[in-house]
C-alpha cells in the first residue's frame, strides 16, 4: 500500500477518534471555540499572551469555556465569581496541579510547586514547617531582610548615581534572603556562587543537598533525597525570581510617575525618617506606600493566567460535569483587572486600594499570590521582602530616569506564564 495512502487512514482515524471524543464530552465540559484535529485549538490562541487570547474569547464564550491545547481539554476560568469559585469555595476539589510539559521534565512530579497528591501534602507541610522553624514570618527574618536590605543600598550607592540596569542586584537581594532562612549565611554580591546560581535558576541544575532528613530507605515516605533537591529549588526559584520581577517592575512604573514616587518618599520622611531602617510595623502607618506595593502587584499581572490546577475528582461545577484530571486555568488577570473592582484597570493609580479618607483598602480582587490550597506558599516573606526592599531604596535614592517619563516603555517584554519587564536603564541618586 503506498505511504501516502496510509497516512491519509491514520490521519483519518485520528480525526474520527478526535472527533468522536469532541461528541463525547460535549455535555460535560463547557463549550468553547472548535478545536482542529490534533493541534487544538493552538493556532487561535496568541502563545505571547494568552491572558489576551482568554480575554477575547469571553466575549463569546462567557466566563466558564473549554480551549483544547493540543488534544488535551483545560477549562478556563474569568472573572472573579469564576476563579473564586473554583481556587477558594471548591478549593479541595481543584487542588490538583496541571500539566506543564518544561516542568514536568524538570521537576519529574517533585517538589512543591508541580507536585500533586501526597507527594505534595506531606512536602508542602514539611517545607512550611521547616520554613517557620528557620524563621519565616517572625521578626528573626525581618531583620535578615532589613540587613540585606541595607547591602542592596550600599551596592547601589556605588553606581554613583550613573546610568544601570539594576537587574541582578534586584536578584542578589532576595536570593540572598533565602540564603539565608536555608543556609544561615549570606553572598557577597560578587561571589561566583551567588551569580552562578541566579544565572542558572531557569535551568534544570543541581542545587544542593540538604539533610533536613534521612528516610532514603523508606520506599513509602515522599522525603526522598531527589524531592528535597527539588523542593529546595522550587524554593530559591520562585522566592527570587517573582520578588526580583516585581522590584524591577515597580521600579519602572515609579520612573514612569514621578508623582507617586513623591507621594511615597514623604510618607517615608514623615513614618521612617532618614536615621534607622523601615520595619513592618512602620505599614500601617504608611497606607499609601502600602497601597502603592499592591497596586504594582495589581497593575504588573505577575503570573496572567496562574499556574495551571487540575480537578482531583470528578466535580459539578455550574452545569457542567469535569471529569478528574482536567486542567483548570484560572485568569488572575481577570481578577487583578476587574473594571468593577479597579476603575480603570489599565492605569496605574494607587488609589484603587485608598478608601476616601486615604486610609489602605483590602480587597477579596487581590489575588496576586493566587488563592486557596494552592497559594503561594511564600507569600509572607515575598510581602515583607516588597515592602522593605522597595521602602529602603526609596528611603535612601532618588530615582532619575535617563529618558522622559512619559517615553518610559513599561508593556511587558514578554507575557506568558510570568510577565517579563523591559529592561531599563535608571539612576539612582543619593539623597
């Protein structure tokens, strides 16, 4: 039989069983744009930025559709009522983390962030158990905090006040608080092992073993050595790279309106002043710099579409049926925009956490560091990190851009699963 023929039947068959399948689950997963045989609906979707892709789609799908990335379903979630109900109200049920294929050949199913099951239970309890042990969320990490913080000035302060990119000291600084918390010590900015290991974090690399535990002869414990190597990955990655994505960014946006960098600098002299170092009690009594974190948290997207979760059984969800394992993408970006929430989404302004008397205004919408089962695991130290970090540079800088403001170019460079800055070029002038 010539080639060509039996592919034209593979192919065929393929089509059949794909749209056999399609039939099949049409009552039980939500509809969505037709998906083409074999690719999806891949080719409808802009890999760059699919928060924008998802966002187009409602309009004819509504907040709750079915998008195929290859022959895989995943149901997307937009709008607040949406992506609460699903990572808060039914949270248990789709506590499950989705496929991504990069991670997966990483992370081989360990580790924190991409596991699922008991692997993920018992590391994720124990990590947080060792975490507050070594000290986050008490006053022993604010101080490492505030020391590094102090280190991150003083190589500052050696640019001179010239033109720099400040991207890998943005990187240093929170590296070397995790550093810390892990390994009680701390990198000279210029060591090679600090550099080495900021260069490497988007790299499937080796970082170090550590003996928090010895049960490598127990076929049934989740502690082995492998999971801790990946577990404490997971924990240098994600603890530096989202803190230094968001530092860099909202440094950007303060060049970008010199006004709320005003605003903010004189809550500093007025709460701080210029002779002891921020701390986390001065926060309450500094509601617009408080509001201006949220707000870069808010306005930056960090993670547009959220990790992908998966539904650990089959769950009723509306009127739907989703069977268990379907991945479930929940649109932050929904959320952190909400025009209802946020007049305005698209514009930058601090007030969309000030009430009208200028006092800090929580909100359900800020959901940052995602929510439910799956949040953040470090969100605590990533806050406390933001707040001091970027208080003391502004405690201590003023920030000169190189071109005008209002030529400052602040559209992410790339938006996919994180939303990458532009590089910029910035001075930091002593005051």
């Amino acid at each position: 039989m010539d080639l060509f023929v039996v592919l034209v039947i593979c192919l065929s068959i393929l089509i059949f069983l794909f749209l056999w399948n399609q039939r099949h689950a049409k009552g039980k997963l939500p509809p969505g744009p037709t998906p083409l045989p074999i690719v999806g609906n891949i080719l409808q979707i802009n890999i760059k930025n699919v928060s924008e892709s998802i966002s187009k789609a409602t309009e004819d799908y509504g907040p709750v559709f079915t998008l195929y990335f290859g022959m895989k379903p995943t149901v997307v979630l937009h709008g607040y009522e949406a992506v609460k109900q699903v990572l808060v109200d039914q949270s248990e049920k789709f506590s499950g983390r989705g496929s991504l294929p990069v991670a997966d050949h990483i992370n081989q199913g360990l580790g924190i962030v991409f596991s699922n099951g008991e692997i993920w239970k018992q590391t994720r309890r124990f990590s947080l158990m060792v975490l507050r042990n070594m000290g986050m969320g008490k006053r022993t990490i604010e101080h490492r905090i505030q020391e590094e913080a102090l280190c991150l000035v003083e190589a500052l302060k050696k640019t001179n006040g010239s033109p720099c990119d400040p991207t890998l000291l943005l990187s240093c600084a929170p590296c070397n608080v995790i550093c810390s918390i892990i390994f009680r010590n701390r990198f000279e900015y210029g060591d090679e092992k600090l550099l080495t290991l900021i260069k490497y974090f988007n790299e499937n690399a080796v970082l170090a073993s550590t003996p928090w535990i010895e049960e490598k002869h127990n076929k049934h414990s989740e502690f082995t050595m492998d999971n801790l190597i990946t577990t404490v990955w997971d924990v240098f990655s994600a603890g530096t790279e989202t803190t230094s994505l968001t530092l860099r960014y909202g440094l950007l946006l303060l060049l970008k309106h010199p006004e709320v960098t005003a605003k903010v600098q004189e809550e500093i002299d007025r709460v701080v002043g210029r002779n002891r170092s921020p701390c986390m009690q001065d926060r309450s009594r500094m509601p617009y710099t408080d509001a201006v974190v949220h707000e870069i948290q808010r306005y930056i997207d960090l993670v547009p579409s959220n990790l992908p979760h998966a539904a650990t059984q089959d769950v009723k969800f509306r009127e739907y049926l989703i069977p268990k394992g379907t991945v479930i993408l929940t649109s932050l970006t929904s959320v952190l925009h909400d025009d209802k929430e946020f007049p305005n989404p698209g514009q930058f302004d601090p007030g969309h956490f000030l009430d009208e008397s200028g006092n800090f205004k929580k909100t359900d919408h800020f959901m940052a560091f995602s929510a439910g089962k799956r949040v953040c695991a470090g969100e605590g130290l990533a806050r406390m990190e933001l707040f001091l970090l970027l208080v003391s540079i502004l405690q201590h800088f003023t920030l000169k851009p190189v071109v005008d403001p209002k030529h400052i170019d602040i559209a992410p460079s790339f938006k996919g699963i994180v939303s990458i800055p532009p590089i910029c070029e910035m001075c930091f002038i002593p005051v």
